[in-house]
C-alpha cells in the first residue's frame, strides 16, 4: 500500500466510524417517547396550522433574491481580487503573456521590460474597467430595488 494513500484512508476510517458512533449514542441516550406531538408535521419553526396552500407575501423572495444577487456578486470579485495580487502588484498570468509576446516580436533588454510593462498595464486597466462595469451594473440593481421598495418592511 502506498503510503501517501494511508492519512486519507485513516480519516475516511475516523469518519465513517464517528458518524456510526454519533447515531447509536443518539439512540441509547436519546429520549425514546412517542406521542401525538412527535407524529406531527414540524416545519421552520412554525405549528402547521394552516391550509398547506397557504400564501406568503412576495417581499420574502424579493428579499432573498436580492441577496442572492449580492452573494453572488461577491463570488465573482473573489477571484478578480486574488489574481491581481502579486508581490509587484502585477498578475503573473499578463506578465507572462506580455514576455512571450514581446520574445516573438524580438524584442531585447530595455525594450523587452518596456513591452512587458506596457501589456501588463494595458491588460489591468481592461480588467478593472470590467470589474467597475460589474459593480455598476449590480448597483443599478440595487438603487431600482430600493426604489420599488423591496427593503421596506411595512
């Protein structure tokens, strides 16, 4: 057997073990009786009193897709913010297209650091201008909810 194998054979093994262990204490401690409230229905945190067809009010899902959106847009700016930051504050991914490019060229020294420079500048100044753009856009969103009163508890 491999030996790098064995750690996640262990931790697979401790994993299925305290689980088996967490449902048979849940049954030897766990309260055992049985009535007509444990039969019951229990949903949320809410008696299930009412017709199953019950109408809720639409601020609810405005509300959660609002943030959803949000969520979502916070997603996206993770990966933008970790690849535009290197050590010079320059993405790794564009210097090293700009180098390749400026090699095919043939160009030399100084100028071969100019042209990486000038491409990495270019290509982050496209990036941010996206980001911004994004942004905006979300927050276009937001004021016209805000404006339709979607955060207005009445």
């Amino acid at each position: 057997m491999d030996a790098a194998i064995v750690p996640i054979l262990l931790f697979g093994l401790l994993a299925c073990s305290l689980a088996v262990a967490m449902v048979l204490a849940s049954r030897v401690f766990g309260p055992s009786k049985i009535g007509t409230a444990k039969r019951m229905p229990y949903e949320s945190g809410m008696d299930p009193i009412h017709d199953t067809r019950r109408r809720f009010d639409v601020r609810f899902h405005l509300v959660a897709i609002a943030f959803l959106v949000f969520d979502v847009e916070l997603l996206f700016l993770y990966p933008w913010a970790v690849a535009s930051r290197d050590e010079a504050g320059i993405p790794a991914v564009l210097e090293a297209q700009a180098r390749e490019e400026a090699i095919t060229v043939g160009a030399s020294g100084t100028a071969l650091e100019q042209s990486v420079q000038h491409s990495v500048v270019d290509g982050r100044l496209v990036i941010f201008c996206e980001v911004m753009l994004f942004i905006a856009l979300l927050t276009l969103g937001f004021v016209y909810a805000w404006r339709k009163g979607v955060f207005r508890w009445r």
